[in-house]
C-alpha cells in the first residue's frame, strides 16, 4: 500500500504523513525502513515513547487535539503541530519550544466540515490570532499554513467543496499574511477515505492511517 500511495503522491504536491496512532512502534519501523520519514500522532504520551524507541531522523507531526499541559513534553522534538486552534496554545507551544532552542512549525486547524464535532477556527477566529501583538511577536513557531478534516461521507461533492474551500482559506491567508514568508505553503488535507480529492484540490499533506496500518483498535 505505501508504494501505491506514494506512486499516487509522486506527480502532486503531496507529501505522506503515516498516522500510526495506536499503532506498534515494529509497525512503524516498517515503514521507516521501506523510506517513510514523517509519522503522524494524536496522543502526547504515545509520540513521546515512540520518539524515544524509533530513530531519530524521524519527522514528528502532532494531528489530534492537544491540551496545554501537554505542550511541554512533545516540545524537544516535534517538528510540526497541525491542531492550532486558540493563541493560548500557540504561545504555550512557543513557549516550551524556546527552552529547547526549537522553532516549531503550526497549522491553523480551520473548521470545514458540516459536522458540529470536528473542532477549528473559521476566519474571523484566524485574522483575530494573526492580527494580534501577542501572536507577532513569537520567535519560537513558524505558522506554515492551514489543516482541515472534510466530514465524513460518501457524497463526493460536499467533501470536494470543503476542501475547496480550505485552498481557498490558505489562498486569502497567503495574500494578505505571508506574501513573503516561502514557507507558508502546507495545505494538510486528505485521509485514508478522501486524499485523492485532497490532492486533486492541492493538498501538500496527507494524513493516512487506516488505509497503511489497517484498522485501530481501540483498548
Ligand atoms: C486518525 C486521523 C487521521 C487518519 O485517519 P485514517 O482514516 O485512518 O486515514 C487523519 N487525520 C487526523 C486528524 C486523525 O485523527
């Protein structure tokens, strides 16, 4: 499956994260050995004890809610955090990040699907965070684009325009925030059911679990 992914990945813009919550490190080190490097996680304590056992050329992304109090103990290897929603936790990432000498790379999570469940900002709430002296002023993370979870269904067309409208997101912040900054350019949309829409809407990141390690199961 990773060499069909990948083959399918080869003609876009589109960069793999392998999200290998729940799963075994072995299963992960797999992977790695067949070349993937960037591995997705949503629990602090799982990403630390993984971090721990794998190879450290790894590249550690963060896709799940994260609390506050959590920061500090992804924030001496996480390279990029895709669920920033609040400027509370920006500034707490920056934060931790400065004690270790790190600048960590942030997705604005946006809120794109018709479900009330998927939690993100809208674009009041991201002009609000970007606008904001607070945000400004912070040395120790580089926001370098926009995630967003389509909602789950079957009809194509909803899951399409919502990832339209995520390009389009990236689009307005990209004119009116970071004409200068080259990297902002991450557009993380796409899972095992939907990332070929994803691509073919401009997503850079894929985030596939399920359709790599099989299903999760749950303790
Ligand atoms: C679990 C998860 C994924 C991967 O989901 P699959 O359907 O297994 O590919 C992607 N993004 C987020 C935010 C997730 O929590």
């Amino acid at each position: 499956m990773l060499e069909k992914i990948k083959q399918q990945l080869a003609d876009s813009n589109a960069r793999l994260v392998a999200v290998s919550k729940t799963h075994p490190s072995s299963k992960i080190l797999d992977l790695y050995e067949k070349g993937q490097r960037i591995f997705g996680e949503n629990k602090a304590q799982e990403v630390v004890e993984k971090q721990e056992a794998l190879p450290k050329d790894i590249e550690w992304h963060f896709i799940g809610h994260l609390q506050r109090n959590k920061v500090k103990y992804i924030a001496p290897f996480i390279h990029t955090i895709h669920s920033i929603d609040s400027l509370r936790l920006l500034k707490e990432i920056n934060k931790q990040a400065a004690k270790h000498q790190r600048v960590v790379h942030c997705l604005l999570q946006f809120h794109i699907a018709q479900e009330d469940s998927k939690f993100g900002l809208d674009m009041v709430e991201a002009k609000a965070i970007l606008d904001d002296p607070e945000y400004q002023i912070l040395e120790n993370v580089k926001i370098t684009g926009v995630m967003g979870m389509a909602t789950y269904t079957d009809k194509l067309d909803q899951v399409r325009s919502e990832f339209t409208s995520l390009k389009l997101i990236f689009d307005q912040l990209k004119e009116s925030y970071f004409q200068e900054a080259d990297d902002f350019k991450e557009i993380s949309m796409g899972m095992s059911g939907d990332y070929e829409l994803a691509v073919a809407e401009g997503s850079t990141l894929v985030r596939i679990g399920s359709l790599l390690f099989g299903a999760r199961h749950y303790g």
